[in-house]
C-alpha cells in the first residue's frame, strides 16, 4: 500500500459506526424529495429537507424545468465568462438584483462556490474578514483562500466582534461576513447590531442568506429585508438548493462589486454555468414565493407549532426561532444511534455530530417545509418523544 493510503486508511470512523449498525449517511431516496419519500422501498416523513418553502416537486417548476432542457439543452458547456451564458441567466439576474433591492446580481453554480469565489476575492493581503465562528463552511473555506487578514469572533457575541474590529487598521477594507439564520441551530444573527458596527468601524458587510430567503421578508427575499436593513448590507448571496428548490446560487450588490467579481472571482470565472433547467426552475420558484405568500405563513404556523410541541416536551432546542430545530443530544454515539431509531419509526432527521460540532454539542436536526401538515408534524413529535424517552432526554 502507497504512502497516501496508508495514512488514509488508518481514518476508521464510519466503519466502526456501520459495524454498530448506527451508520447514518448516504441513505439512497428512491422518490421525488417531498414531505414523504422512499428509502428502501419504505415511506419515511421528510424531516431534513432545506426546502423550507416546500418546492421542490412543485410541478410548475419542473414543467419549467423541462422546456428549458427542450430549448436549450441540458448544459452549458462553458463558464459564464466565456461561452456559458444564456439569456435567461441574464434575465434571472436582473430579477434577483430586483428581488433583493441591488444594482446587480451575479449567479454562480453552487451556492458553496458563491461563498468560496466572493470571500476569497473581495479583500487584500492588507484587509480584513471578521466572521462569525459558526459561519458556513464556505465561508470559512473562502476566508482560507483570501491573502487578507481573517479574525474570527464568538457566535453572535457584538462585544466581541467590536474587539476584534477594534484590531483593524482604520484605514483598510473590513469584511464582515455572517450567516443570516445559522444552519445547524437555527437562530437569527443580529443585524442591527452588526450594522451598527459596520458604521462605527467604517466596514462592509456580506450576508450568507442561505437559510433566511423563503423563510424571513416579505416574498421570501430574507433576514435583511425582514429587519429592514437590506439598503445597509453591501452584499446578500443565496442559494438555490434550498427555498429555490434548484442548484446554484447567487450574490446581489452594487455594480463597482460585480465588476470586479466578474473578472477576479475564481470559482465563477473557471466554473461551469448552471443549467437551463436549474435557472427555469429558479424563476419559477421566484414566481411562487411572490405571489404565494399563504406558503410563507403557513411555514411559521407549523414552526410554531413544533416550536410549542419540542418545548412542552422537554427537550433541548437552544436559541432557535426558524424552521430549523436542534435537538440537543450532546453525544455522538447516541445522536447517531437516535437517528437510526426515529428512521425505524419512519421519522428521517440528520444527525449533527463532531467535528461539525464539538463532541458534546451533537444535536438532532428537525427541520420543516411550507408543505408539512399539522398531522404529519404531530406524528413527528409522537414519534420523537417516544424515542427520546428511551434515552432519558426528556421526562
């Protein structure tokens, strides 16, 4: 055995999971993704999906889907910056600056690259990017690759962010970039006070709106809309993966940013476009959260709903005010063994466990869609509470 796999092979954690029979990822879904899918032909309620506006088997979208693929194929071919770009990625961009109050906006092929090409090419050797410590991996992933100066500061803690902008010199650039709603615990960063920040320090600030568009603002458009402040945040990137019910994602700002991203953002220069049939699918679903607002309503109703169930159960949920709720197990072994269990009784969940948290933040991640129904989130917590019990995580 070469060098390279001796080393690699001494990495033994999923096999010691599959031996226990606790081995939670990869489960193959055999059906459309929706509030009820098939694995192993068994139907299981779908409680881990980021589509919290329930789209994705909207048949409009994939009726869209479909004709795109008719008129234009079923790829590009090419990067945006030479021969990948079709006049309805035009025409979504333009909607989506629209959408979210900007001169521009820029569409990438994930949402992961959005992140990785804007973080990585913004700011100088002698600049600085402040984040948050529970930002997304891509975040943290674009922060590797910028030459700038990087200054992490605690989860949502403003003291902190102000000291470490307290560090910078006061005559360079200053990137603060932050998750809107935090992906794994569900709470809200504090905009206002971040924005006030920004002022004092003279910063810029870029918002990771991943898992607010859909849930927060009016039409779904996010946190910065739904505080009001989207006019004082440079940057708002979204996904399509999520409430988009796509692949792909985006950045809206103003047109002295594009430009420069245009020609210096790595990951949009030297990609592939999105498909036709991912953008069709987005200007659709852009379409339905305009004009469907019933969704958006109904999602908060059945959040809090399940907010009330959890918390007269007795579990432990955190600081969570969104569609996504942590179940908190604090062990790895037993959040993975739970997962296993609530599947039997035909609940799919996903386990959250180390190093994606510390060990003893392991959590249980329960999280809705505009589609569930009040039965189908009761049978959850019937379920869930039954499980739990045979732990000892709630009374």
């Amino acid at each position: 055995m070469k060098l390279l796999q001796q080393k690699l092979a001494r990495y033994q954690e999923p096999q010691k999971a599959k031996a226990a029979g606790i081995y939670p990822y990869f489960r193959a879904i055999e059906s459309e993704q929706d509030t009820e899918v098939l694995i192993n032909g068994r139907k299981v309620l779908m409680f881990g999906s980021n589509c919290y506006s329930g789209l994705v088997n909207d048949q409009r979208i994939k009726d869209a889907a479909i004709e795109a693929t008719r008129k234009y194929g079923t790829g590009c071919a090419g990067s945006p910056f030479l021969n990948g770009t079709l006049d309805i990625h035009k025409r979504l961009e333009k909607r989506l600056a629209e959408y979210e109050g900007k001169e521009d906006a820029m569409i990438y092929s994930t949402g992961f690259s959005v992140n990785l090409g804007v973080v990585s090419a913004l700011t100088g050797r002698e600049d600085y990017i402040l984040w948050d410590e529970q930002d997304h991996a891509s975040i943290i992933e674009g922060r590797r690759l910028s030459f700038s100066n990087s200054l992490k500061y605690k989860h949502n803690d403003m003291a902190s962010l102000e000291n470490q902008l307290k560090k910078c010199e006061p005559d360079r650039v200053k990137l603060i970039v932050t998750d809107s709603v935090f992906s794994m615990e569900g709470d809200v960063c504090k905009l206002p006070d971040i924005i006030d920040l920004a002022h004092k320090y003279n910063a810029n600030v870029m918002v990771d709106e991943a898992h607010g568009i859909g849930v927060f603002g009016e039409g779904g458009r996010g946190v910065c809309h739904h505080f009001g402040l989207a006019d004082e945040v440079d940057l708002i990137m979204g996904t399509f993966s999520k409430s988009f019910a796509s692949l792909g994602g985006f950045i809206a700002t103003d047109e002295v940013i594009t430009n420069y991203l245009r020609h210096h953002s790595r990951s949009y220069i030297f990609t592939a476009s999105i498909t036709p049939a991912s953008t069709a699918a987005v200007n659709t679903a852009l379409d339905i959260m305009l004009n469907e607002p019933e969704r958006q309503e109904h999602l908060w109703e059945i959040t809090h709903y399940a907010l009330r169930g959890f918390k007269e159960m007795g579990c432990e949920i955190g600081n969570t005010e969104t569609p996504i709720i942590p179940l908190f197990i604090r062990d790895n072994n037993k959040t993975f063994a739970i997962t296993r269990d609530l599947f039997n009784e035909g609940i799919f969940v996903n386990p959250v466990v180390s190093p994606a948290v510390a060990p003893t933040d392991t959590l249980i991640r329960f999280s809705l869609m505009a589609t569930h129904t009040h039965e189908q989130v009761t049978f959850a917590l019937e379920k869930i509470q039954k499980v739990f019990r045979s732990y000892g995580l709630v009374p």
